[in-house]
C-alpha cells in the first residue's frame, strides 16, 4: 500500500494467535458457561420433579413432560423434514447451465459463497424450522390429550347431528393440524421458490422462460398442496359454523349458526370447497402439462368465488331476507342457542316462578314470629369485619387474616348455625427483625381457627366468637392447628432441620416447634440443595448451617396454587375457604372442567362475568385464568389442601361431566371418586361463588324460553351493582340459611338480586340450595317480579335508608369525630309475598381502627327500621309487642316521664336512670363524647339498681310493676336512637 500520510510509519505490529494460556482460559470459561446453563435447566427441572413426587402427583408431571416432548420431536421433525426435503430437492432439480445475464452473473458469487457451506446451511435451516415449529406444537398438549381421550357427551349438535365431542375435542386437533400443514407448506414453498431462484430455475429479468420445467413441476406441487389444505379447511368451517361467535342483536359472544349461516355461509362453504378441490388437481395436473396458465385460472376462480360466494351472497342475504322479517327467520336458530346455552352452563332445570313481590297480609304483626322460619339472617359480614378479627384476635404481629372472611357452617348443639371463619396466618410483614433466617426458618406458619357466630354480636358490637384465643379454643373440638399452607402464605419455608420454628407465644414466652410432616421437599441431599439454590436465587440455600438432616423446603403454599398445579387442566374458583374438618383445617378448593366447543352455546369471558365489588379490591378472589372465553362449564371437582401437610386430594363430583371423564382418562389415579368424601368433609361443602355468577350474568338474558321475548329484549335483566359501596362494581352474592317459597325448612343458599335493564326496581331474586349431600343441592330458583308494578331494589332500598330523617340524622350522629359509617351486606328475604332487607352498619370511631357492629338497618313493605339489635329493628318493621314506640309531638323534646312504680327503690333508680339518659343526649349533641361515655355508665348502673331492686321485690312477694327496660324506650327513633361506647371509654361512633 502506498503511504498516503505525511510522517514517518511506525514499527508494523505482528498479530499472532493468542497465548495457549489464554486460549486454555477462554475454552474454560466456555465450558464453565455452556455448564451453568445446562445446570440452570436442570434446577428448574429437577425441582419440579421433585416437587410433584412429594405431592404425590409425579404422573401429572410426567404425562405432561413426555406429551409435549413427544409433539415437540414430531411435529418439529415432520416441520424440518418437509422444508429439508424442499430445499433438497429444488437444489437438485436446479439446471445444469444458468443464462448468461447480468442477472445470473450477480447470483453467482452467492452461489459461490455458499457452496463450501451447503451443508451446514441446510442442517441450519431444518433445524430452526424444526425447533420453532416443536416448541409451538408442545403448547398444544391439552388439546392432543382431549383428543387421544375424548368421550362422547350423549348429546348432538342440531344441524349436522354430530356428537358434542367432535366439536369440543376432535375440532380443535383438526385445526390445528391443519394449520400446521399450512405453515409447512408456506415456509417450503418459501424456501423451495428462493433455491429455485438462487440457482437459475426461477428468473425475474433473464431472457427466455421465467421458469424451468422441473422448477415449475415441483413449485405447482407445493401450491396444489397448499390448495388442497385450503379445501379441507373449508370443509371443516362448515362445522366451526357451530361454534363460530358473533355479536347478534340478542346478545354478545352468540355461538351457532343463524339464518344466514344456515342458508348462505353453509352452501358457500360447500361450493368453495368443491372448487378448491378441482383448482388443487389443476395444479398437479402441471407435473405433465407443465404450464401454470389453468391453475392460475382456476386460482383465480377460487378467489373470485370467496368474495362473491363466501362475503357478497351472505351480505344480500342478510340484508334482503334477514332484516325485513328478522324475528321469524331468526326464532329457529335463536331456539337452539337457547336450549344449548342453558344445557351448557347447567341453568337448564332453573325454575322461574311468579311472585308478587308485595305482602298479602294486613296484619303485618303476625308475621314476626314467621322470619326466624325464613332465615337465619347473618348481620356479621365476612367482607366487613376482618380487622376486627385483625385487632381482636390477631394477638401477634406475625399473624394476619384474609381481607375477606368465609361463611361457613356448624352443628353446634344439636343445630347448624352459620359461621363467619378466618384463619390466623402467617404474615412476615409483622416480623420485627427481617432476615433470612427469620423468614424462612423460625417464622413458617400461623396458628389457629377463629370463628364467630353469623346471626348476632354482643353487647358491644363485636363479633360473638365460638372459637378464638391463642391457642385457639372453643366449640370445634380439637385439631391440628398449625397452618403452613394458606391464602397469605406466599414465601417458602424450610423446616424440620435443625432451627426450630416459633410455635406461638404465651404469657410464659415463646414456645418452639419443629415440622414433622411429609410435605415438601428432602434437602439432605447435595444435589437438591443446589438445585433450590439456582432455582430460587437463594446460594445461601447450598451451604446455610441452619440446614441439615431432616430439612424440607415447603413451597407453592397457596390452595389455589397448589390445585392448579396438580390439576393444570382445571379452572379453579376464586374463593378458596378452610373448614375444620375431623382433626384437621382442610382448605376447600372449587374447581371446573370448561371448553368453548359447546355448539349454539353462547361464549362468555371468565374474568367478566365473575368480576364484583369484592374482586376490584381483593384480587385473590378473581377466578384462576381469568381471560378464558368459555361456553361450557362444570364444577366436576371438589379439592382439599390440608393446612398444615399440604396434601393435596381431587375428588370426582360431577359423575357424568364428558369433560372431566376425558381428563380422568389423560391423567389415571389422580381422581378420587366422589363416595371417598367422608361425612365430616361433605357437611362443608358448598355451592361455588364463581360458577354461581357465570350462571347469574347468563340468566339475565336466558331466564326466557321463548325466542321471541328473546329477540325483543323486553325481559333482559342486569345484576345490580353494590349499593354499599361507590365502586360501581356489582353485588357480590351471598350465602344465608334461607327457606325459599316452596322449601318446606330452611337450606343453606346462594342467593342474589335482578334489575331490569338500565332501572333500578327489582326483577327477580334468584337462589340456589348449596347444601351439598343433600337432594336439592344445586337446585336453582328465581322469583319473577310483576313487570306491571315496582318493587323496590337494592339501590332504591339503600337510597330509602340514607334519606329518611330520622336515619339520616342518626347516621350523621354515628360519623361524629373521626368514626366511619360502613354498610355492610345487604340481605334479601322472600317473606310472605314480599321482600324483605337486612342490613347491618358497623362504625369505626374514636381510637378504634376496626369495624363494631352498632346498628341494624331493616325495611319490608316500605316500612324502614334503624334500631341498636336485628330483633327490636324486626319489632319495629312488623310493629310487634316490644318495639320501639314512635316518638313523641314534640320532636325538640327528647326526654318524658319516667315511668312509675310501687317501689321506692326502683322508682329512685329510674329517676337516676331517666338523668343519665337525659344527659347522654345532651352531650350527643355536642358532642362531648366523655360526657355521653360517662352518662351511659351512669344510666347502666341505675338499671342495673332498678333491676335489683325489682327482683328483691319480687322474691318478697311484691306486686309492683316491672320497669322498663331503658328510660324513654331506652332510644327513641330518629332523636335518641344512640351509639354504645366503645369498651375503652372513647366514643365508637
């Protein structure tokens, strides 16, 4: 090279190869590298393995596995196999000499430049088609198993009388074989059409023909394939009528087919199929006419015909039959969705019956007594009163409560009583000292059940515990309870080793505990040990001296998680609840069979229809896969997680869900049947919250039977949102030991409100028994309001509480200071004719940071009550002996007489009594809150005297009246209707 600077070169430099050394230490960083990578893999498989093996669900991990390695070498094989073999054969059919142009001459030196790596290209191609292609097969290993074990449901689809199981699990195989040979062939006809061209028997500018003879035979197959495919998918889109969704007038999500589907999609889509067909033989009939001009023809014809067959015929269809006469060509097709969608979401045996809405009785008094026969009304809200749950009985920091509670029941004495349960969990957020050791070694699990009566509270508004303190004691008898496996519980632990677990706390300290379950996973061996290192960031894991001898790893802690994992072809419910069941808290998991193959079944999105005021705020209680669209749904399987081992069980409870069958068949053994439900564990089970809401949002419109009431729209009903709340979400149901009209005794139940479309008077009241093991469990009931008259509904009730005067003012009195007012549900009773609402209001006030239960809102018949108790607020409604009488004239005036007595004694204390009263009210209005706490210890202890005196008098055989219960009927409505203090002495309200 000439030197092209000004200045004097330098010395050259020699560029050798590196230093054996050098290369020594790169080649040994290479190893070390590609070795950490493959550990890396075999952490994450090794860990799983072993984490199935100790559930005792390795069958589930290795179908799985071998199942999608199976489709991964298959179809990845056949995927490079057939672009291989393309690329093979157009290389070898290339001509012996290329034309000589400018064109083949700038080809030649890619020729050249590639030929030394002929080989290894075509090794290099094959095998990336070959790997993209198995991965996306291995993620089609549910749908190979519904198809290798599908069962017949017994049911036919009505247009082309074929089993359901064709379109729920043989359909969907179909599709996507077919769209697996569509992307075979593309991509060799890709690579096919390139080598053509690289080696001159495909030519864009070169003069003479564009293509060979062999380059023409072989590219024609490729294109007769691709059409032939193209016929089979329009044969098979015949039946995919049956399951197509489409936005319909009636409703979103419609699957089936409609009159236009039946009368013009359906013969296109034979037509077009006949035409592919004879286009396909067009296109191999080039392997011995050697000219593309009638497949091209034929092409053309193929395409010309999909847009007038396929879209243009349809569209006139529509327009110039359909639309005049809608209703009358619809009604058919609108009859079958009907008919399927009812049997496919289970609402079929639904019964709809008439109700008035409105008393027929005059004499409301009488019906007093009938309410206690009606239901056993919960006044303890679950979704309310955790933190008081929290404050009460959370005892160490280390322990929390879900944010929402569980309803659940108990035979206590002889008779079921329904409870509001939580358990006292593990919570690390209380740890005061963080650190490894602490969060995984001695702070492993909560401890305890506590549980609370749901038809009452006590005298000061909190709830009435049957089970509770630390240990926990009470009416459930004994149990195991240490709870390692929980709603909160997300981390993992390591125990059994040789650091010992805080237990619990006494007043004599601190007691320890060390794990002797079989759950988890064995770390005495070295290999897991690092593998649980790699696999969870944890290097402290491999050589930590808190682990040892006996030390297992418990982790995938959560019900839910835990379920899903062993049963990953199950949807799981939102809502998993524990029960103390024998000697042991057993968590009860939900869990449905789905497809969206249900034909003329209408579609409908999981995560929508299950959505409510509770899930906004708790995601923990949104449904597992949550955006799958589904049009067919069973809750087949009943689950339990045991606290404090884990184990996991699945047992069989709908018997002849298809689903569930071809699942059992998939995966053998991991399926109890349902006669291994023992007694204890049946009396907990219950009606699923999640599969209930699907079955609500579908009623709104599927209540009607008819087609054309349907297509009108006129009787569409919407599920309200909740009035207690500003979240514009809808109500969430709600579980209450209720008696419907036609039930003879009360049953536990699921119960939830309609509103017309776009109003807010009530529709319709729906229910279903959720007794399991009895012969109404699952039985659906909606009570159909006149469309001729009103009734209120939930909104308008909760507008009628906050309005009245009197309540009004009594709330503005309860929010005095720094309290809160909350709402808590709102209960719906049929009654006599009528409806009646149950509402209970809890206040957080003064220093009190959780919620006490201070009044009861009631209102039946458009008569309201806000009383102190459930009792005197029913009292009051039905204006039986002891309610709260109205006040007097003279509303300024909150104080009259005390009343009289024979006795002196008694008299003088219900002077003090009337004082005290007279006073409280004073500093309500205020408000001076340590003057009313000290006037309402005043006026209980004057009571407390007359009473005294009372029964003195009456064991000495006195004649003088009893005194009444409270001065001024204790509270009169709207002005003296007063708030408790709370238990420190500080105002609650």
């Amino acid at each position: 090279m000439p030197d092209r600077g000004g200045g004097p070169t330098g010395p050259r430099i020699r560029v050798g190869r590196p230093s054996r050394r050098v290369r020594t230490l790169l080649m040994t960083l290479g190893v070390l590298a590609v070795l950490g990578m493959a550990f890396t893999m075999f952490a994450g498989f090794w860990t799983d393995w072993l984490w199935y093996r100790s559930v005792n669900y390795s069958s589930v991990f290795t179908t799985t596995l071998s199942t999608k390695i199976g489709l991964f070498f298959v179809f990845g094989l056949l995927m490079a196999l057939a672009v291989g073999f393309n690329l093979w054969l157009a290389h070898r059919l290339r001509p012996p000499l290329s034309a000589m142009s400018m064109e083949q001459q700038s080809l030649d030196r890619y020729r050249m430049g590639i030929a030394p790596y002929k080989r290894w290209l075509l090794l290099g191609i094959t095998a990336l088609v070959g790997l993209i292609a198995g991965a996306s097969a291995s993620g089609q290993w549910r749908t190979w198993l519904m198809w290798v074990n599908g069962v017949s449901f017994g049911q036919k689809d009505p247009q082309f009388h074929l089993d359901v199981s064709f379109y729920a699990f043989d359909l969907p195989w179909y599709r996507f074989l077919l769209g697996f040979g569509f992307a075979a062939t593309i991509l060799s006809l890709i690579a096919a059409a390139l080598t053509h061209y690289l080696y001159g028997g495909l030519r864009v500018t070169s003069p003479g023909a564009r293509a060979t003879a062999a380059a023409t035979g072989h590219l024609s197959v490729l294109l007769g394939i691709f059409v032939a495919l193209k016929a089979v998918a329009y044969w098979l889109d015949r039946y995919g009528l049956a399951v197509k969704s489409s936005d319909f007038k009636a409703t979103d999500n419609w699957t089936g087919l409609r009159y236009v589907d039946a009368n013009a999609y359906l013969p296109a889509k034979t037509i077009l199929f006949c035409i592919a067909v004879i286009c396909a033989l067009l296109f191999f009939a080039t392997l011995w006419r050697r000219t593309w001009q009638l497949p091209v023809i034929g092409f053309g014809l193929m395409v010309l015909s999909a847009i007038l067959i396929g879209g243009l015929y349809p569209a006139i269809v529509q327009k110039f039959q359909v639309q005049p006469n809608e209703q009358a060509k619809e009604a058919p097709y609108v009859e079958k969705n009907l008919q399927a969608t009812r049997e496919a979401y289970g609402i079929e045996g639904a019964q709809v019956t008439d109700y008035s809405g409105t008393s027929k009785t005059e004499d409301k008094t009488t019906l007093r007594d009938d309410v206690a026969a009606a239901a056993s009304i919960r006044v303890l809200d679950p979704n309310i009163v955790s933190p008081t749950f929290q404050q009460l009985q959370q005892i160490r920091k280390y322990y929390a409560f879900p944010t929402n509670l569980d309803v659940d029941r108990y035979n206590v004495n002889g008779q079921d009583q329904d409870t509001v349960i939580g358990l006292r969990e593990l919570n690390l957020a209380g740890v005061d000292k963080q650190n490894w050791i602490n969060n995984h070694f001695r702070y492993t699990h909560g401890y305890g059940v506590v549980a609370a009566k749901g038809t009452t509270a006590d005298t000061d508004g909190r709830p009435a515990f049957t089970e509770s303190n630390l240990p926990s004691e009470g009416v459930l008898g004994k149990y195991e309870q240490r709870i390692y496996y929980g709603e909160k519980t997300t981390t993992y632990s390591i125990v059994g080793g040789p650091q010992k677990e805080i237990d619990y706390s006494d007043d004599q300290g601190e007691k320890t505990t060390s794990y002797t379950g079989k759950s988890g996973v064995n770390l005495s061996n070295a290999v897991n040990r690092a593998a649980y290192a790699v696999a969870f960031g944890e290097p402290q894991i491999m050589y930590s001296g808190a682990i040892g001898e006996g030390s297992r790893i418990l982790y995938n802690r959560t019900p839910k998680d835990r379920v899903e994992a062993v049963a990953p072809w199950l949807t799981i419910d939102g809502d998993a609840y524990p029960a103390v069941v024998g000697d042991k808290v057993q968590w009860i998991v939900d869990a449905y069979t789905t497809t969206n193959g249900y034909p003329y079944a209408s579609r409908t999105t999981l995560g929508d229809t299950t959505a409510d005021s509770l899930t906004a705020t708790n995601n923990n209680r949104a449904v597992v896969a949550q955006q799958n669209q589904v049009n067919y749904i069973r809750n087949s399987v009943k689950a339990t997680v045991d606290a404090y081992t884990g184990e996991v069980k699945l047992y069989q409870w709908d018997t002849k869900d298809p689903v569930l069958k071809t699942w059992m068949k998939a995966f053998p053994g991991t399926v109890e049947k349902k006669s291994e439900i023992s007694g204890d564990l049946m009396a907990h089970l219950r009606y699923p919250q999640d599969l209930f809401k699907v079955q609500r949002e579908l009623l709104t419109r599927y209540h009607v039977k008819d087609a054309t009431t349907f297509l009108s729209g006129s009787e569409v009903w919407q599920v309200p949102n909740d009035p207690t709340n500003q979240s514009n979400d809808a109500v969430p149901p709600y579980y209450l030991s209720m008696k419907m009209p036609d039930q003879k005794a009360q049953a536990f139940s699921l119960t939830t409100t309609f509103t017309p479309n776009g109003r807010d008077n009530l529709s319709a009241f729906m229910s279903v028994d959720s007794e399991a093991g009895t012969s109404g469990y699952g039985k659906i009931r909606v009570l159909k309001l006149p469309t001729s008259t009103t009734v209120d509904g939930p909104k308008q009730v909760q507008s009628q509480f906050n309005s009245e005067q009197d309540i009004a003012e009594s709330i503005r009195l309860l929010k005095g200071g720094d309290s809160e007012v909350e709402y808590g549900n709102l209960l719906t009773v049929p009654l006599d004719g009528g409806l009646l609402y149950v509402e209970p209001v809890y206040v957080r006030g003064g220093g009190l940071k959780y919620p006490l239960l201070r009044k009861v809102l009631v209102s039946y018949g458009g008569v309201t009550a806000f009383e102190d108790s459930l009792d005197e607020a029913l009292n009051k409604v039905f204006g039986a002996e002891g309610a709260t009488p109205k006040p007097p004239a003279d509303e300024g005036d909150t104080t009259t007489p005390p009343p009289t007595t024979g006795n002196a004694t008694v008299q003088e204390a219900l002077e003090d009594a009337q004082e005290a009263f007279t006073a409280g009210q004073e500093a309500l209005k205020k408000p001076d809150w340590e003057a009313y706490a000290k006037a309402q210890a005043e006026l209980e202890a004057a009571l407390k005297r007359a009473e005294d005196a009372q029964a003195a008098a009456d064991r000495s055989g006195g004649s003088s009246p009893k005194p009444s219960s409270s001065p001024s009927a204790s509270a009169q409505p709207g002005t003296t209707a007063s708030p408790r203090p709370s238990p420190s002495g500080s105002p609650s309200g």
